[in-house]
C-alpha cells in the first residue's frame, strides 16, 4: 500500500504515516507542528494567511500571536530552519507564512515508514547543526527553572503496560472545586496533583501542576482553561469535585475533549486521598488504560502528608509546606527523606548554604546510598544549587551521577537533570554535548508533558547563543520564551529571560529596546520575593543607565543591589563589582575602577562567561593605566597575552585584543599597538556584533587620525556610522572624524547628534572647536 508524501533536501514528510524523517533518523513531532507542516506543504503554492494556519493547526480562532508563533517555530526547528534565515518557512510580513523550499511528492511504503531501520538510506544519517551560545548571569536560569520542578517529587513508579488512548496524547488537570470545610481547603491542589501523578505513572503525558496553575494565574486568555488548552496541546482537560460529609469524601471527575462528550468517573472512601486515587484509577480505566500499583496501606498517612504540603508549595506557601513536613511522624522515621524534602524548601526559598549542606548531610546517609532513586533526587537538588552558586564543574558531577542512577528512561527527573548538564556543560565551552543535553532533555520534558519545561530548554538554547557572542540569535529564542513564561506566570523563569534579553540588545546597540525591558521587568517588582532577582532586577536597570550616560541613576541602582543581601551566588556579586567597575571607568574614578574590577574577578566563578570575565580584565587595566600603577597592569598583561590565542570567533577575544593594544600605546609602540587593533577589527568583524565593533572603532579611529592614516581612519570610523544616531560612542567618533577633516557642517551636524545621546558624559573641549577651513592654494 501505498501514501503520497513530500521530499524536501534530506528530509521526508509522510501525512498518512504522520512522519518525518531526515536521513536515516525519525523526527519526532507535536501534533501541532506536524500539522503546520503538512497545511503549508500542502498549499506551498501560496502564501498561507495567519487565520487559515491557525484553523488548520488549532481548529478554532481564539489563538494569540505568540502560541501560533511558537508552533511555526518547532516546525522551522524540526526542518533545520530558523526565524533568521528562512530557506524554508518564509515569514510574510502582516499576513502569514509561506512554505519556500523545493519539494516534491513521493510515493512511500507506509509498512517501511514506521521503523527506523526501512528509512532510506541514500541520504545518509543527519548531521547535528552547529549552534552557537550568555552572560554568566543568565546561566542561573536553569538553576532557577529547574528547582521549581523539582519540589517535594515523589517517586515514580515505570509507566505499565497499556492500551487505549495514545501515549503521546496530553491530559491537563485542573485544581478541583472542594465542597467541606474550611480546613479541606488543600484537597483543590492537593487531589489535583495525586489524580495528575496517578495519569502520569500509568505513561500518559500530564503538564506538572505548576505548569496549569501558572497558566490559570495568567491574565492572558478568556477563559482561563482555555490558555491551558492552547498552551499545552492537551486533547483532554480533566475537572473534578470534591466533596466532603459525614460518610466521608467523594471524587467526581471528568475528562473533556476539545469536540466531544466528556468522560466522567465517581469514586467515594473515607478520606480525601483514597478517593482522588480512587477516581482517578476509575478514569484511567475509561480511557483504556491500566492503574498502577497502588501504594501500601502503612504509606496511607504519608502520602497525605506529602500531598498537603505538595499542594502548599503550589501555592507558594514556603513556611506552611516546611510545617507540614516537619510535623509528619512518618518522615521523622525516615530522616533522609524528611531532610532531602526540607533542602527542597530552602533551595526554593533562596537559602542555599542551608540547602546545600542538608543535602550533603542526606548524600551521607546509608538510606540514601541504597535508594538509587532517592539518591538521584538528592543529586539533582545539589546540582541546582552549586549551578545556581556558579561551581558550574561541581553542580555538573552531580547531573552526571544523577543520569548513570537514573538510566536510560525518559521521565521528567531525566529532562531536569539533562537540562542542569547542559547548562554546566556551557560554562565548560562543551557546547556540542550541552546541544546533545538540550535536545534530549527537550525529548523527555515533552514527552513528559512539561510544555513549561520544554520552554526552560528554548529559553536555555537563547542563552547558550548570548552567550558564545551571538546576541541576534539569542533574540530568535528569547522574546518567545519570555511571553510564554508571562502566560504560564512563570515568575522567575521571565525575569532571567528577561535578563538575557537586556543583555542582548545592549550588545546590538539596540538601547531604547533594553530600557523597555527593563521596564518590562520593573513592572513585576512587587511580585518579586527572591533577593537574587531583585538584585538581577537592579543590576539590569544600572547597566542601561549607564551605557545612556545616566550615572547619577546607574550608581543609585548599584548601592540599592549592593546593600540587599543575597543568596551567596557567586556570578551575580561578580556582575555587581563588574558594573560598578565599569562605571567608575566611565566617570574616570580609577581608584574605585580598580577596586572593583578586583572584587569582580576575585568573585569569578573557575569556568564560565569567560568573554564577560575580559571585559572586566581590560576595565582594571585601564584604571591602573590611568594611575601610574604599571607593574600592576604588568601582572594583566600576561592574561591578555594568554587569552589572545583564543580562536577569533570565541568570547572575550575582542577585549583581549583590545587590552594588548592598549598596553602597547600606553609604551608608545605604534607597531605593536596597529597590530593588535587589526587583529581585533578583525576579531569583531568575524563576530559580528555591534557593541564590539564600537568597541574596537572606539580605539582604533584615534589611534589611526593621530597617526594621520586618514583613509583607514575614514574606513574604520565608517563602519559605526549607521550606529551614530542611537549610540553615543559611535556619534562621538563622527564628531571627531568631521573635526580631524571636515567640513565644519558635517562637524556640526554630528556635534549636534553627539550632544544629544551624552547624557552625563562630557564631550573634549578640543571636539567643541569647529574645524578649520582648508588652506587656501
């Protein structure tokens, strides 16, 4: 038998078998995706209107911008394309999306189509794409976005064996409306997450209950369940009712399509927990599929125990989740649970030293080394938070030992473990392994049913660009993943990403975008209980302020950060005492620049953000330049000249290089300094971008006019002059072109441009002179 599919480069799309292939391997795909694919393959004739594709894909029309966005995104994704370069899927600008490379139909054996091996092999095995990576700070996103997932975990048992409904089709469950007393208030969320872990053991995919309260804490979507559906996939959304008298509790729930009648279920026992179980055995059963063991009476008391503070902790009640457990006589009897579940709570809370050394006690224990499951839990947590610190090399030894524990099963602990790897393996410049992890963490959170996580990972993958130097890229990745975090209300996940996002348009001068992000970010500070991001908050808005020439602001912001106290992470103090030293250098108050600069590379952690790591290096330098301290600055120059054999294209090259040549025209060496200007013009013209090609005109357009190179001068003050408008050191190097050459309207009108982006900063008096007229022959 035969089905008509498409073949497009070394990809195959088979509709009837609802497949794609590259090469020899089978890519797995979202229902969604796969059908954005298959409408604009299928109409690849035209243009395919924004209305048109949201139909095909969702099936009704009330689907915002940024969910339709998303799902064209895994589709490029899923095709080798991207929202850059477009050679497959071309955006139509104010209409939609049209399908834009060669393709042609086949005819394929749909018996062959569905195993890996009856792929066609004449187009060979796919190659991975090389993908390029963010500032230190914002390697703490995964520390944080991973800790909120991994909150008082149970065990899970493997999925059984089962029939019926789909494996990859997703259930939502919604917290339940409770009928009793006062004091039952915790069976909404407490039965809400027993009836989605029961789901999700018997190997159905179920969003993690922060992942649905987060959607229906959003303002964004009316009604709110409808956002749940949208932003998950899931064909059914289960409700329930619980309700409490005097012969006990009653469960109903009901599990509800999009199209179709719903699927209900009554289960009734003596207590609150039996009767979620209960009910939601009795719905596993109606859609096909077979319960899994349930746990031993003896455990009855436990897990309502567990699932009291469970529900406390999605309620954010930190302090009433930490009562709860303290008082359960079962966890007292079992002190390395009742202190690994603890550290959960204080990891959540921002304590780390108290975190991190209770799970150090917990790893010590002889119930821990013969639970290999509870041992991988205990990894994973202090993981989270010797990444969340920055000992990025220690957090990964963890990651690693917690995945040999945990084999090879997908399972959502898996995709959280694969993403802190990642993360840490970033830090260590391992940026093919991490792009490994990130897929396959990406496989487990989806297959799991954590849309939220898979988010975390995109989120993660714009970091991972910013922070190779790639901050175009990173703006492909993290605006999406911010307003999918904001629909989820996803509060620490946003502000990091938006974090990143700050950070990336300052490196493409893109500053007015930078303060509205901030902005952005501002908006949310009453919301804000972390210290660290309160900080990260303040840090972001003095470092905008500063590069606008608004000092007396930028230091305001940095004395806020510096006098709150935080968590003990290393990477932000580095960037505090990193700002504040780059500050200083701006006002020219050297003593202060030096200081701090120290602080800040004292505090750097031993691997990561290496490029931010030379920035601040070539800061120090400067201060001790400018003090007569030279053997000082002698000391720096070794790591310059260390550093400098860094392949052109890596971080940090640009400010080695420039470093150098600094150092060689504070000797006076005019061939050594133009030597190592080339090498960073052509360092920054390899990268690409923006803020470090100023960066380097900044220096070199001097050095080339005082030399009287007027042609180099003229080429290299060139290249920042579409920048003039929107930076300042870009105007300033106009400004002094015009002066150097003329003519004086020129001289005036980038006088005027100057003045107008400086801020607090001063303009030299000798730029203030117009030029003189040419000499007459």
């Amino acid at each position: 038998m035969t089905a008509t599919g498409f073949e497009f480069g070394e990809y195959r799309f088979l509709p009837s078998a609802r497949e794609l292939w590259r090469g020899a391997r089978r890519v797995t795909l979202p229902r969604r995706t796969f059908e954005c694919i298959e409408h604009l393959l299928a109409h690849r004739d035209r243009a395919v209107g924004r209305d048109e594709l949201v139909e095909a894909v969702f099936g009704r029309s009330n689907v915002s911008d940024a969910q339709l966005g998303q799902i064209v995104l895994r589709a490029r994704r899923a095709v080798g394309d991207d929202g850059n370069v477009q050679h497959t899927i071309r955006t139509i600008a104010g209409y939609g999306y049209r399908w834009v490379a060669d393709a042609r139909e086949i005819e394929a054996d749909a018996r062959d189509a569905g195993t890996d091996a009856a792929a066609p092999s004449a187009r060979g095995a796919s190659k991975p794409r090389s993908r390029r990576i963010v500032v230190a700070i914002a390697l703490v996103l995964a520390v944080l976005v991973l800790v909120a997932a991994l909150l008082l975990a149970r065990r899970v048992a493997p999925p059984v064996a089962t029939h019926g409904i789909a494996g990859g089709e997703t259930l939502a469950v919604l917290p339940l409306q409770v009928d009793g007393l006062r004091e039952d208030a915790w069976v909404r969320l407490g039965a809400m997450d027993l009836v989605a872990e029961r789901l999700r053991q018997a190997g159905l995919a179920v969003p993690p209950s922060e992942n649905v309260l987060g959607l229906l804490a959003a303002p964004a979507t009316d009604p709110a369940e409808a956002g749940v559906r949208g932003a998950t996939g899931a064909r059914y959304l289960v409700r329930g009712r619980a309700h409490h008298d005097a012969g006990g509790w009653r469960v109903d729930l009901a599990a509800e399509p999009e199209h179709g009648i719903a699927i209900p279920v009554t289960f009734a026992a003596h207590d609150a927990i039996d009767a979620a179980r209960g009910a939601g055995d009795l719905l596993l059963a109606a859609l096909g599929r077979r319960a899994p063991p349930n746990a031993r009476e003896s455990d009855a008391a436990l897990d309502e125990t567990l699932q009291r503070a469970r529900a406390a902790m999605l309620a954010n009640e930190l302090d009433t989740a930490r009562e709860i457990l303290g008082a359960s006589p079962q966890l007292a009897a079992q002190p390395a649970q009742l202190a690994w579940r603890l550290a959960q709570v204080d990891l959540r809370a921002g304590r780390l030293d108290r975190a991190e050394a209770a799970l150090d006690d917990v790893l010590a224990q002889p119930a821990t080394q013969a639970d290999t499951r509870l041992r991988a839990d205990v990894l994973i947590a202090r993981g989270a938070t010797r990444v969340r610190r920055g000992a990025f090399d220690d957090g990964g030894r963890d990651f690693d030992a917690a995945l040999a524990l945990l084999g090879t099963h997908g399972s959502l602990a898996r995709g959280q473990a694969l993403l802190g790897r990642a993360n840490s393996r970033v830090a260590a410049h391992r940026y093919d392994e991490a792009l490994a992890d990130f897929g396959a963490a990406r496989v487990d959170l989806e297959g799991g049913g954590d849309t939220l996580g898979v988010t975390r990972v995109d989120a993660n993958l714009g970091m991972l660009e910013l922070y190779r130097g790639r901050p175009a890229t990173a703006l492909d990745y993290l605006p999406g993943a911010a307003d999918r975090f904001q629909s989820y209300g996803a509060l620490h996940e946003l502000l990091l990403t938006l974090t990143g996002i700050v950070e990336a348009q300052l490196a493409m001068l893109q500053r007015d975008e930078a303060w509205a992000t901030v902005e952005r970010a501002s908006a949310l500070r009453e919301r804000i209980t972390d210290p660290d991001q309160r900080v990260d908050l303040l840090l972001n808005r003095a470092q905008v302020q500063a590069g606008a020439g608004r000092y007396r602001e930028g230091r305001a912001a940095l004395q806020q950060a510096a006098a709150i106290a935080m968590s003990g992470n290393r990477v932000l103090q580095a960037r505090l005492r990193a700002l504040e030293a780059d500050l200083a250098a701006r006002e020219q108050r050297w003593d202060d620049a030096a200081r701090a600069a120290a602080e800040a590379l004292a505090e750097w952690p031993a691997s990561g953000a290496d490029g931010d790591r030379s920035a601040v290096v070539r800061v120090q330098q400067r201060a001790l330049l400018a003090l007569g301290r030279d053997d000082a600055a002698r000391v720096l120059l070794d790591r310059s000249r260390e550093a400098s054999v860094t392949a052109a294209t890596e971080p940090g090259v640009v400010d080695d290089a420039l470093a150098m040549a600094e150092w060689c025209i504070h000797l006076h060496d005019g061939g050594c300094a133009g030597a190592w200007l080339q090498h960073a013009a052509a360092s920054a013209d390899r990268r690409g971008v923006p803020a470090e090609i100023v960066a380097v005109a900044a220096v070199q357009g001097p050095f080339l006019l005082d030399a009287g190179a007027r042609d180099a001068a003229v080429a290299g003050i060139g290249r920042v002059a579409p920048w003039a408008a929107r930076d300042f050191d870009s105007a300033l190097l106009q400004l002094r072109l015009f002066r150097k050459l003329g003519p004086r309207e020129a001289w005036f009108n980038a006088l005027r441009q100057a003045q107008a982006l400086a801020g607090e900063r001063e303009i030299p008096a000798a730029l203030l002179a117009p030029p003189e007229p040419p000499a007459t022959p």
